[in-house]
C-alpha cells in the first residue's frame, strides 16, 4: 500500500480514470432505465437516450398541467363552498 504523501503513477491515474468513467456510464444508464420504467410511452417503443429525455419531458409537462388543472378545480370547489356556506348564514 502506498503512503498519502505518495504519487499516482500514470498507470494508476489511467486504472482510476477507467473506473470512474465506467461508473459514471453505469449511473447514466440507470437513470436512462429508472425512466423507461416510469415514463407510460416508454415502455412499448424503441427508445434512444435522446426519444428517453424527450419523453420524459413530455411526461412531465403533462403531470404539471395535470397538476395545475387540479389546483384550480380545488380552488373553484373551495370558491363554491365558501360561497354556499355564506348563503346558508343568511
């Protein structure tokens, strides 16, 4: 085992490049996977990392307008019951 103060050699500094650059590809491709596996349209095309994001994307623009559409339904509902309990008041 080397001592801290020791420096890497080159071979060592390649080893240690490979490695991580292995593992960096390893998380992409998890990720990538994680998404195929949550996206609906993913799962019954054949898919490139670039229709993945775009997809994705796409998957997740529509989750946030779905969201929106909800918040104002709540809101309206909350409008109609603030409305009608003031109406029972009278």
């Amino acid at each position: 085992k080397k001592q801290p103060h020791e420096l890497l050699t080159d071979a060592e500094k390649k080893a240690n490049h490979i490695a991580s650059e292995q593992k960096r590809r390893q998380n992409i491709r998890i990720g990538f996977d994680s998404l195929v596996e949550i996206v609906p349209t993913l799962s019954e095309c054949q898919r490139s990392e670039a229709l993945i994001l775009q997809k994705s994307v796409d998957y997740i623009q529509r989750l946030l307008d779905q969201k929106n559409e909800l918040k104002n339904r709540v809101r309206d509902l909350q409008v109609n019951l603030g409305e009608s309990a003031d109406g029972d008041e009278s």
